[in-house]
C-alpha cells in the first residue's frame, strides 16, 4: 500500500510541522492561554426530544421559582445517585414548554463518594482550573476555601441563579442600582497570570451583611421575596459553620464579621431539606403576582441613550 493511502503510516514530515512543546503550553487556541497543562476532554452530542429555554424567559415570578425548585429536586436525586452537577447556571437551569424545568449540561458533573470508598483517596481538585460558570459559584470556591466542589456549593448556586433573576427580572426597590449590584456580585473579578480568577468579594458581602443589595431590599413580590430572604440567611449560616473553623486564619472571611455558628450545630445547608421546605412553602403562598419579566439593565441603558439623545438636541441655552 502508498504510504498516503495508509492513514497509519509514519510521516516524518507531518511530524516536523508539529509546534514544540513549549509553543503548544503557549498557544492561543489553549483555553485560558495561561496554564502549563490541558485537561483532557471528551466530545460529546446527544439529542432530546425536549427544547428548554432559559429562566430568563419564564412568564412571571413564579414560574421562575417553580422552575428553579423543578432543577433543585433533580439535583437532590442526583445526589442521592451518587453525582453532583458542579455547573449550576442560568444556561443550565432551562424552562420547557410546560413551565417546568430541566437541569442541563452535565459534563462537569463527577461521581461522590460511597461508604464502599473508605480506603480511596480523596478526590483532587484541578488547581490549574476550577469548575463552575463564575456569576453563579459559591462564595468560599471563589474566596479560595477549598477548591473541590461541595453538595453545598452546588446548593448555593441555585440560590445565586435565583437572585440574579429576581434582581434584573422582576421589580423590587433598588432597580436603580440592578447594574451596579450585578457588576459587584456576580460579574467583578480578575484574571490572574496564572490564568485563575480571583474575586467574590461582593458576593460574601451581599450573603454575610446584606451588601450591595442592602438590608430593606425588597421584592415587590412577597413570596419571592421570601425565599430570598430565608435562602440568604441559610448560606450566610453555612458559611459561618465553615468558616469558623477554617485554618489557616487567613482564609476566613471578612474581617468584622464573627460567625454565629448554629445551636443545634446542623446548618441549613447541610441537606437539602429545608431549601426544599422553604420552595414548597413559598410556591404555596397565594399571592403571588403576574409580573412580566422585564430586563432592568436594559431598561436603564435604554433610558440613558434616550436621555443622551435629548441632551444633545437641546439649546446650548438649556445644557448650562
């Protein structure tokens, strides 16, 4: 057989084409640009006979909850599987047709361990990277607590999903200041050589000290409101648990703040049981309203352009 018919066939010229292994680690098709390795990956596509769309999309406030309770179940049997989804997102949290909810994207999940693992070693985490859509990981992953992924910090981010919908979806009493608190909380961080991100500093403020969003905000929904809140006291409760006694010092959070550990020493988050509580008793309440989703960053970035316009057109007389 020809050589260039043989697909198994050594080619010493392809070989010479090929980037020197310093120039791959440095290439800019390596995602991130920065690390010293790449992890592996496997290409995967299937197909389902159900099409969700994003949360953003669900018709009033209820909806967003019930969907987000929808995904907070299938999480729970997940765990109770032995798998935990590691990605919890508003591009992984989808609403069907119905209006109820599918949990998607499950290539970064990863098996838990059993009782039958006693003698395995614990599982490491990738340093070079760290799993997880950034707007919506769990205050101590981003604070630097651990690395490894927690039943908890996958708990957290539904709650985080679920305020930042609230927040640029639906009407509450700081709309003014919706950019600015998305910015703060979920967006800001840095990148840093290494390629890790670095940040959340907003995120511990708004859980440990109502930060940013601040101690009278309110949803003009009720029962929205009230998941929130309760959702924000039982991970302010789980991070006061963890944090109390972290070592080294340094790796606690906040300075002022002195955690409070729970008197019955079993923090909320412990188990999923009183998330779930707190959905079905929220759901239950009935006097929820029909608020239509509207997009207040959008909003206010519309109002600005108009006003920018009206400024230019006006008199010089009437700018001074």
């Amino acid at each position: 057989m020809d050589p260039e018919d043989d697909p198994g066939a050594d080619d010493d010229d392809d070989d010479d084409m090929l980037p020197e292994p310093a120039l791959m680690r440095d290439s800019s098709w390596k995602c991130g640009n920065k690390w010293t390795r790449i992890t592996k990956r496997f290409h995967h596509r299937f197909v389902t006979d159900v099409i969700g769309k994003p949360l953003r999309c669900a018709s009033d406030s209820k909806v967003l909850l019930q969907a987000a309770a929808d995904a907070f179940t299938a999480h729970e049997q997940a765990v109770k599987a032995g798998v935990l989804h590691r990605d919890i997102s508003d591009g992984n949290v989808l609403i069907t047709e119905s209006g109820r909810c599918i949990v998607n994207d499950w290539d970064m999940a990863i098996y838990l361990p059993t009782a039958d693992d006693k003698d395995a070693s614990p599982r490491r985490p990738r340093h070079h990277e760290r799993t997880g859509t950034w707007k919506f990981m769990s205050t101590l992953l981003v604070n630097g607590h651990h690395m490894a992924d927690t039943i908890q910090d996958d708990m957290e981010s539904f709650v985080l999903v679920i305020i930042y919908h609230a927040l640029r979806y639906f009407p509450h009493n700081k709309k003014q200041l919706t950019r600015y608190i998305v910015e703060e909380v979920f967006n800001r961080h840095l990148v840093l050589p290494n390629g890790l991100h670095e940040g959340g500093q907003g995120r511990r403020s708004l859980f440990l000290n109502m930060g940013y969003i601040e101690p009278d905000f309110e949803m003009d929904c009720k029962p929205l409101n009230e998941w929130i809140h309760a959702a924000i006291l039982a991970v302010r409760q789980w991070i006061a648990e963890q944090t109390a006694t972290s070592e080294p010092p340094t790796k606690r959070l906040g300075t002022s703040y002195k955690p409070q550990v729970p008197p019955e020493g079993k923090p909320d988050l412990l188990t999923h049981a009183v998330l779930r509580q707190n959905f079905t008793t929220c759901l239950g309440f009935l006097d929820w309203l029909p608020d239509k989703p509207v997009d207040a960053i959008e909003e206010l970035e519309r109002v600005e352009k108009e006003g920018q316009k009206v400024g230019r057109a006006l008199p010089d007389a009437y700018k001074r």
